[in-house]
C-alpha cells in the first residue's frame, strides 16, 4: 500500500522527473567543468614533462625491437628499468607531484560536496511542491518554491549533504574491502547486498527530515526529537520498503542502461530520486495521520482516527475502505458517518 501509493504520486508528478533531469544536467555540467579546470593542468605538466616523453619513447623503442624479427630489447629494456632508467625518472617525477595531487584531489571533493548540496536544493524543492499537492492538490510553480524554501533547504542540505556522504563513503570502503577479500561473483554478489541495505539504512534515518521541514514548519533541529516512540517503533516497517525499492530501482536502472546502451537513464535515474521523495512524504503522512491527495480524484485517510501505532496494520488490509483510499466524492459523507 506504501509503495503503491507513493509510485502512484510518482506518475501523477511525473513532470517534475523533467525539472530534476534538467536540473541534474545543468548542475553537473558546470561541476565538471571545475573538475576539468583543476585536473587538466596538472595532467598536461605531467605529459609534457620530458620524464614522461623520454619513458613514451623508450617503450615505444622496447616494443618495436621486441616484434622485430631480429631485435634486441635488452639494451632498451635496461634503459627503462635501470638504475637511471625512465621508468624511475617518471616514478621521481610523480612524487614530486603528490603535494598537487593532493591538493586537486580535495578540490575535486568539495566540488562534489557543492554538486550535492546545489542538487539537495532542488530534491528540497521537489519535495516542498509534492507535498502542496499531497495537501491541496496544488501545483507550485518551481521557481516560487525554491525561492520561498532557500532558506530552510541551505539549512537542511547542510546537515544532510554530510550524512549522505559519510554513508557513501562507508559504502564504498566495505565494497572495495569486499572485493579484497572474496572472489569476483561472490563479491558482486555480497556488494550489491551491502548496497541496498546500506541504502535503505540511509533513506529510513533521513527520509523524516524533508516532510517534517516542508509540511510541518519544523527546523531542522526539531527535526531529531519530533519523532514519538509508536513513529519510532514503525521504522523496521519503513526499512523493509525501502529494501524493496532500492532493489526495484537498481534493476530498472540495469536493464535502462543494458537495453537501450544508456540512453533510458536519462529518465530512470531521475524518475528513481523522484520515487523516494514520494516515498519518504508518504511515510510521513502515514506516521502523522494525515489526510493526503494522491489524484485528483483519490484521498488517502487515517480510518484509524489518529491510532498510528497500528496505522501500518489498517493499510495492509484489502478491503478498499480499510486501506484508506477514497474517492473525494465519498469523503464527507465517511467523516459525517464517523462523527
């Protein structure tokens, strides 16, 4: 029933997909553009050294005289692993470097860190104008919202650019640990595991925070203790439904990119950020109780009036009624029932 209604509220709000892709696009650019400005100096001092010229030659020379019918590589071979050889001169020559290096490389992650927190502006955004329409079925346009939300989205991406971070950072250590340790196969395997759990993990800890900030008001600091202990008893719950759609969303995105070589993600990924942003305003209503818009046409309600330790049990339910899912036509006449 979560899952279902937060894809529902995906394809109701499919054109915000666009405005991300857009947005992505435009943001990625320009990071890259930096990234290129602080590496390709570097690189090209490197290439032009006369170390790196002398070493090209002298395996250019090595390989030629070893396909040669009557060549000898020996002399060669001695002039790129000797004592002065070029193989050392470039090796000198790269240590040399490791200051720059260094330097480009921390340059090269805050640009990240800024690509994250300019992008974390837009998801912000995304989710303030989803959630206008979850309350009101209103359609924000953009710009206004990300006008009138800077403020509380510098605030949030602050906080939430580093956490997400850290997890990748973890992330990537424990696959490449993986990876050290097992087989090619098991390794994939196990990595792939440890990647959605970890992500899951990761959505379940943050997912409240958004929702509590753009629908409730609440700062980013009441954001940590505004959860009760039944909310907190849910998050097993909200865990295992994000297990399913991180799995969901890395198989859409393997068969985009096998089937079409790449070019359907232009639309997956996006469309994948989109789903847990729905994801995580639907979690939150749920939690909260609250009465929300999924089509024009179609409200979800709270049929346990305010009971949200076992809100969880109500939605599970098939019955039509039990789920929580009516037309707008029969609203009143349910709450005028239940009064």
């Amino acid at each position: 029933m979560l899952f279902r209604n937060a894809f529902r509220l995906l394809t109701e709000n499919f054109k915000s997909v666009y405005r991300i892709l857009l947005y992505k696009i435009v943001v990625s650019l320009i990071a890259t553009a930096l990234c290129c400005a602080l590496i390709l100096p570097e690189l090209l001092e490197v290439w032009n050294a006369e170390q790196t010229q002398r070493l090209l030659a002298d395996g250019k020379a090595f390989f030629e005289a070893l396909l040669a019918v009557d060549g000898d590589s020996t002399v060669i071979k001695d002039e790129i692993l000797g004592e002065g050889g070029s193989l050392r001169a470039f090796a000198l020559l790269l240590s040399s470097k490791t200051t720059a290096f260094t330097l480009v490389a921390i340059g090269c992650i805050v640009v990240y860190l800024l690509r994250r927190f300019v992008e974390t502006l837009c998801y912000f955004t995304t989710g303030s104008m989803l959630g206008d329409r979850m309350n009101t079925y209103s359609d924000t346009p953009f710009f206004a919202a990300f006008v009138a939300n800077l403020g509380k989205a510098s605030l949030y991406a602050l906080v939430y650019v580093p956490v997400v971070f850290l997890f990748d950072a973890i992330t990537v250590g424990l696959v490449l640990l993986i990876f050290a340790v097992l087989a090619t196969v098991p390794a994939i395997t196990v990595s792939i595991t440890l990647v959605a759990i970890l992500q899951a993990l990761k959505l379940t800890l943050t997912g409240y925070w958004m929702p509590a900030m753009t629908t409730d008001g609440k700062r980013i600091s009441q954001v940590f203790r505004s959860m009760d202990k039944t909310e907190k008893k849910q998050g097993l719950k909200i865990f295992s439904t994000y297990v399913v759609s991180v799995y969901l969303v890395i198989v859409v995105n393997v068969v985009a990119a096998t089937a079409t070589f790449g070019s359907a993600l232009l639309l997956t990924v996006p469309a994948s950020f989109m789903l847990f942003i729905c994801q995580q305003y639907v979690h939150y209503y749920t939690l909260k109780g609250k009465k929300y818009f999924i089509t024009f046409d179609t409200i979800a309600v709270n049929p346990d009036k305010g009971d949200r330790e076992h809100f969880f049990d109500y939605i599970d339910e098939t019955d039509v009624t039990k789920q929580g899912v009516l037309p707008v036509e029969e609203r009143d006449s349910s709450e005028e029932n239940t009064k």
